[in-house]
C-alpha cells in the first residue's frame, strides 16, 4: 500500500504516544491525544488536545479576558521537525478554579513511523510559560482497536445539529466534548467512551469496560457485551453512570476480544469530591447566567419564542428569516445567543449589556405599558413599549391630562444622540396611548395630528421641546 506522505497536519495542536500513557502532564498543561486507524491510506489520524488551566492565565487590567500563544512542534524519530508554527488565543478571563481550563484542538495524520510532539503554552500578560512533549508511534494495520476516547458528553449529529459548538469537536457522527483530562463530579457523574474496532471481515467479541483506583485496584467491572464489527471497523460505544464513586484519580480500562486475540486501551479521569464540586458548580451557575448562552439555556420553549419575537424592533433586514418555529429547542437557542453575541458592546467579558439592557425594557414595557380592553396589547406591542425598547427611558416627560378638547397625551424627549422626541395621544380614553409625532424618520406620522391635539396644546409641547411645532402641525 503507497504512503503518501510521511506526515500530514491538517488542523493545529496536540498528540500522543503508542507505549506511553495516553495522557501526559507537565507544569500543568494537560496533553490527550486519540489515534483511529485509516487502511485505504495506512495512516494513523491523531485527535489531539491541549488542556490549559485558566489558573495559569492573567487576565486583562479590565478584566475582560486573557491571551496566551500556543507553539508546537513535531519532530520524526531522527529529530527533524516536520512542523512548526505558533499562534495566539484568546479567552474569558483567567480563574482560580484549578479545574476551569480551555482546549485547543488539532486533527492530524502520520504515516507509520515513530513522533515527538512539544508543545509550549506562554502566558502573554505575565510572560509565564508552561511546556510538554509527547511521543507518538503510529498505528498499523495489526492494530485492532483505536485508542479509547472518554469525554464528560458525547451525543450524536442530527439533521439541525451537525456543526459542533464551542469546545466539541466531531468524529464520525458523534460530538464530543474536548477535554484531555476528563473531570467529573457528583452531580455530573456520566462518562462517555468510544472505541474504534478493526477487522478485514466481519467478525464478533466481546467488550467490556473496568474502572481502576490510582492504586491499580479494580473498583467497577462491566458486563462483557456481545461486539459485531464490519468489514473494516466499526464504532463501539457506551456509557457509565459512577455516582457514587468516591472522590479520586481514576483509570478506565476498556478490553476488546476479537479474532482470538484480546487489546486493552485505557484513559484517565478524575472524581471529584461533593464539596468541591458544590462550591465550583455554584460559581459556574453564576458566571454561566451571564452569558449570551446561559442566558438562554435556562429558558423553556415559549420562553425563547417570546424572547425572539421583539427583536424586530432591534434586527436588521431579513436577520430574523433563519428563524422558523420548525427549528428545535437548541437551534433556537444557539440563533438568539448568536444574534446578541454580534451587539455584545464587550465580547471579551461574560455580560452582554445591550442583551440585558434590551430585556430589561422589554420587562419594563410589559409592566408598564399594556394596554387592556377587549383587544389587549402587551406592553411592548404598544406604541411606548416599542420606543421604549429601542430607546430606553426617556430623558424628559412632559404629561397632561384631558383638558378641554385636548385628550390625555404625553411627551418624550431623547435630547442627548438624536435629539429625537415623540409624542402619544390616548386617542381611546382609557390609557390605550398611540404615537402621533416624531421626528425620528423610522416612525409614521399621524395624519391630523395637530388638529387632534389643539393648538394651545401643540404650543404646550412646541414650549417643553423648545421649537416651533405650528409648521409641522400643519403639515400633516
């Protein structure tokens, strides 16, 4: 079989060695990397990843995030470099949390041979600098069984869900969280685990998966399973619940019998313990409310329909024509945490303001501004509820109640920006308040509405607005 190159990089970062652990760390830097075998070009694909901890990372004197670069490079078995290059990332801020970390993830594929991969992780803001290296042998057409893949949430691609999201990456038809070093919890206890299996024809094993303490002892046994495996390979995958598994470092073992012979492959992971996990899960949840994205997942189905529906005050043309009430839950929800990510005055820190500020007045409007009777109007459906979304609260109000023949209206005045005002008439008689006259071009006059109001009235808010509104009361 041709070999057509003796390494290949398609995407930046991490790898892993055939006769070392699968998980390396140094100085604090975490090193994965998962091999999967390709016989049409018998090369090895490494899924690499490179776990840094937020503890590391300065953030910015703003506070708005941290930057950190990140250099890589691969050597062959002869010590010379196939590949080099370094770039620079940025993230949310640092964080003492020990297990807070990001991810950077590269896909690469090598010939047969053997690999070192280094890797160096500087801090730009401090200029600290944390390295590691790897070895790495390829996998070869003997090989039965890619390595084994654990992450804290696998799930599978659907028709409206094929991209992977911040952090995940895809292998096959599966999204899988990126993580070198899996951490679960108590309250998150789940672990998911992948195996690719290889034959040249279809034959049938047995899988099973153990779990050992950091002392070698076997603490869990699964079952043995029945595995088929096609022509060529198959993916065999699975799960396991440990709540209840005491705090700790851990070792997943699984154990592949096929065509009479039988592999292990194992990865690391780690419990923790209830009261760390209660502490750092009550900072997640707060920082996590922050975000464009919290924001949103906390809400049900309606919820995200009535959060969608007033961003016709604020969207730009056809930026609402993605959406559609056939779109799932979560497709929904990525389509409003894009959409305000985009407005995000700060995007370097968690809290979007204009997101707030918009929700806030639009809660504001439905308290204030709802118009009952027997076509009832929410609040920021009406006319002030509108302005006051796109807006805010006015600078000035001038109101006045029915006298004579002037109906009850009222006047905002925006002096600082565009200067814009707008006045409201209850044109109703019971607090139902329409928009009459603007300068703002966005907004459609009122035909009559100088006649409406009356002329000492007109001259009343001509006088609050400081101009002359007896030409423009004409006009229309």
């Amino acid at each position: 079989m041709s070999r057509l190159s003796k390494f290949a990089l398609v995407a930046a970062l991490a790898v892993l060695p055939l006769n070392l652990p699968a998980y390396q760390r140094e100085s604090g830097v975490a090193l994965r990397a998962v091999r999967f075998y390709r016989p049409d070009q018998d090369r090895t694909r490494v899924k690499g990843l490179v776990q840094i901890p937020l503890s590391m990372l300065r953030g910015d004197q703003d506070g708005g995030g941290a930057s950190y670069t990140v250099s890589v490079r691969v050597a062959d078995s002869t010590g010379l470099a196939l590949y080099q290059q370094a770039w620079q990332s940025r993230v949310r801020g640092g964080s003492s949390n020990s297990n807070a970390y990001t991810v950077e993830i590269v896909d690469f594929a090598v010939a047969p041979g053997k690999y070192r991969f280094e890797v160096e992780v500087g801090d730009s803001a401090s200029g600290r600098k944390m390295s590691a290296a790897v070895d790495l042998q390829a996998l070869s057409d003997s090989s039965l069984a890619s390595d084994l893949l654990i992450a804290p949430e696998m799930r599978l691609a659907s028709s409206d869900d094929t991209v992977p999201r911040p952090g995940e990456f895809r292998t096959g038809n599966n999204l899988v969280t990126a993580t070198a070093r899996v951490f679960l919890t108590p309250l998150r206890a789940k672990v998911f685990y992948l195996l690719e299996a290889y034959a040249d024809r279809q034959d049938s094993g047995t899988l099973s998966v153990a779990i050992q303490d950091s002392a070698g002892k076997m603490v869990i046994q699964s079952k043995a399973l029945p595995a088929t495996v096609s022509s060529g390979g198959s993916v065999l995958k699975g799960q396991l619940d440990l709540a209840g598994l005491p705090p700790g470092d851990y070792l997943m073992v699984a154990h592949l019998q096929l065509a009479g012979r039988t592999i292990q492959r194992s990865a690391e992971f780690t419990m923790a313990g209830l009261a760390e996990t209660l502490a750092s899960e009550s900072a997640r949840r707060e920082t996590a409310r922050d975000t464009d994205e919290g924001y949103f997942a906390a809400l049900s189905v309606p919820e995200l329909d009535q959060a969608q529906a007033p961003l016709i005050y604020v969207a730009e043309a056809r930026e609402l024509s993605p959406w559609s009430d056939e779109l799932s839950p979560e497709a929904k929800r990525r389509f409003l945490a894009n959409f305000w990510k985009r407005r995000d005055p700060t995007p370097a820190t968690p809290k979007n303001e204009r997101r707030e500020g918009f929700y806030g007045a639009i809660a504001y409007a439905n308290r204030t501004y709802r118009e009952g009777g027997r076509n009832a109007v929410s609040g920021w459906r009406s006319d002030r509820g509108r302005v006051y979304a796109r807006h805010g609260a006015p600078e000035e109000v001038f109101r006045r109640q029915q006298e004579g023949r002037a109906p009850p209206y009222e006047v905002w005045n925006y002096a600082s920006g565009k200067g814009y005002y707008y006045i409201f008439v209850d044109r109703s008689g019971f607090g139902a308040y329409s928009l009459v006259h603007s300068n703002d071009r966005q907004e459609s006059p009122f035909p009559g509405w100088g006649a409406l109001l009356g002329g000492p009235a007109v001259a009343d808010v001509g006088r609050f607005l400081g101009i002359d509104l007896s030409s423009a009361s004409r006009r229309f």
